[in-house]
C-alpha cells in the first residue's frame, strides 16, 4: 500500500519562503511522474506542479517563477521550494501522483501552509 507523509509546512510572512517535503513508500516513486496539489477551505483540491520521470517540470501560472518542483528518487521524496509566497498560497498542501498517469494514491493528511503577517 503506497504511503505519503507531507511536511514542512508552517506559518509564514508574505515574502517568505518554505521547503515542502513529500516522502512516498509502498511503490515504484522513480518510475511515476508526481505532482503537488494544493486545497484551500471550500475549494476542490488544485494542481499546481508536476515533474516527469525525466524530470521535466510543469506549474500553474500563479505559482510559476515562485515555486520549483523537484525530486530525489533515491530517497524517494518529493520537494516543493516556495519562495516569494502570498497570502493566497495559505492551503494544505499534497503530493500523489501526475494525473493522467496511475490511478491516485490515497491521499495523505496534507502540510498547511499559512500565510499573513
């Protein structure tokens, strides 16, 4: 069963940055392209940015040039450097793989991200 722990997240001023983490067990990570989604309160979930296996990189216009998406397949961990981060980015963040792709893994808990000052 594939398991997916999201961390990093916390409360930052608008202008800061944060370092999201997404480690993924149970399945073959290097062999699937993955992604990033984002929820905030009443909204459907969101994707935001995805990597390929070779790694080629996608993003949502509003997050594109702030937001870079990597990954360590030896760790079998998924990043998210947030940089330059808004109000508007305040959501819970989570990783499951690109759509399109394999079916979605059960959804982690998510990493909140809260941004104000």
């Amino acid at each position: 069963q594939v398991q997916v722990k999201e961390s990093g997240g916390a409360l930052v001023q608008p202008g800061g940055s944060l370092r999201l983490s997404c480690s993924v067990s149970g399945t073959r990570f290097k062999q699937l392209p993955v992604a990033w989604y984002r929820q905030t309160a009443g909204m459907a979930r969101e994707l935001i940015a995805g990597i390929t296996v070779g790694y080629t990189t996608t993003y949502k216009d509003s997050v594109q040039e702030r937001f870079i998406i990597t990954r360590d397949n030896a760790r079998n961990t998924l990043y998210l450097q947030m940089n330059s981060l808004k109000p508007e980015d305040t959501a819970v963040y989570y990783c499951n793989v690109a759509p399109d792709s394999v079916p979605l893994w059960s959804w982690g808990q998510g990493t909140r991200v809260i941004v104000s000052s």
